[in-house]
C-alpha cells in the first residue's frame, strides 16, 4: 500500500494504479482506504506540513479509485493534495498513506479455519520487500506461527517459508474475510486489517527453522 498508492509513483507510470484507475479489480469486498478516522487507527487529522487530512477510498468495492498525493505532487501534476505530505527529508519519496484500513467482512476468524480443507495460517510477515511495483510482488518470510490447516483445524506448527507473490493476484483470490480487524505498526502510521483467506499466495522455499 505505501508505493502502489503513493501518488508521486503513479503519476510517473511507476504503480499498477497508475492504468488501473476506475477498473473492477477485486472482489467486490475488498474496500482499502487512508483513513485517519477509523476506531482502530490513531487519529492524525493533519499530515506533516499542516494540512488537514481526510478519508481517501485507495480501493472501493474492488475498483481501483486512486492514491494519495502530498503538496508538491498535487502542485505539479494538478492533483488534490489529500494531506499525505512527509517531513522535508523525505519529500522525495512522494505521499504515502498514514492510517491505511481495510474494510471488515463477514465470516468470525474461527469460521474461516473451520472452513478450510487444507491450508497455511500466517501470523505475520516478515523482512517485506519489492520485487516489481507494476504487479506489486513482493518476497519475504513468515514469522512468529505459521501453521498447518487440515479439515478445519491447525493440526501443527510448519516451519517458516519464503513467499514470492503478487498482492494483486493474492487479493483477487480472496474468497473469505473476518469481522475482525487488528491494528499493526506500518511504515508511517497503522495499519488496520482483517484476516483473509486466498486461494493465490506462493511459497518459493521453506527453512531451517
């Protein structure tokens, strides 16, 4: 979310964004906003130069709406500047989101293990990088349990792995979300977001422990 909706990045053609505006991606359940206002973020009304902030759809029912844009971005491309504006030092790197939300859905956590023939539960990501910010892929490990899902139960623990995915083809995949949302560090803010289950998420290699 912080370079696909970075609005410096998709006015220079350098995000899946940047073609994508207004195209029905997703499932219609997937809704992904900066929102400063959401219970569960912590509430910055202003961005970092002052100016005040607002609840920005990213994503809306599956389709793509748009990013974010700070001063000097909206100034040179004739955008809205949405509040998103970084420190000086940083002010090359463009507007990033803050409070970056995802909308609850309507299945309980422990519907969507129970539902599950055979599956990974993921409890966090780890060492997160970019591979290709056109198609979003991204590589990293899993960390802190990862575990086995068989006939609707965590059977054992499995030792972490390497992923090598594409968020898009991840999201598209998305058959189940939960009611229930947690608020993680990000970047910049928090970040706010149920649990998921996909049918698209690839593992290159496992390791030692």
């Amino acid at each position: 979310g912080y370079t696909a909706f970075n609005g410096k990045m998709i006015m220079e053609n350098k995000s899946f964004v940047s073609n994508n505006r207004g195209k029905k991606i997703f499932p219609e359940a997937i809704t992904v906003s900066d929102d400063p206002f959401d219970e569960l973020t912590m509430p910055i009304p202003f961005d970092l130069v002052g100016y005040p902030r607002e609840k920005i759809d990213l994503i809306k029912d599956g389709v793509i709406e748009d990013g974010v844009y700070d001063h000097l971005t909206a100034l040179k491309y004739n955008r809205k500047c949405t509040g998103n504006t970084l420190p000086p030092e940083y002010a090359s790197f463009g507007a990033l989101p803050f409070n970056l939300v995802m909308k609850e859905g309507n299945n309980s956590f422990e519907e969507m293990i129970s539902c599950t023939k055979k599956g990974i539960y993921i409890s966090r990501l780890h060492y997160v990088n970019i591979l290709n910010p056109m198609s979003v892929q991204l590589t990293g490990m899993t960390r802190d349990g990862t575990f086995l899902i068989e006939d609707g139960k965590m059977i054992r623990a499995i030792k972490n792995m390497r992923f090598n995915t594409s968020v898009i083809d991840m999201l598209k995949a998305v058959d189940m979300i939960s009611k229930e949302r947690q608020t993680k560090s990000g970047f910049v803010g928090p970040t706010v977001a149920p649990y998921l289950r996909t049918n698209n998420f690839t593992f290159s290699s496992k390791t030692s422990f």
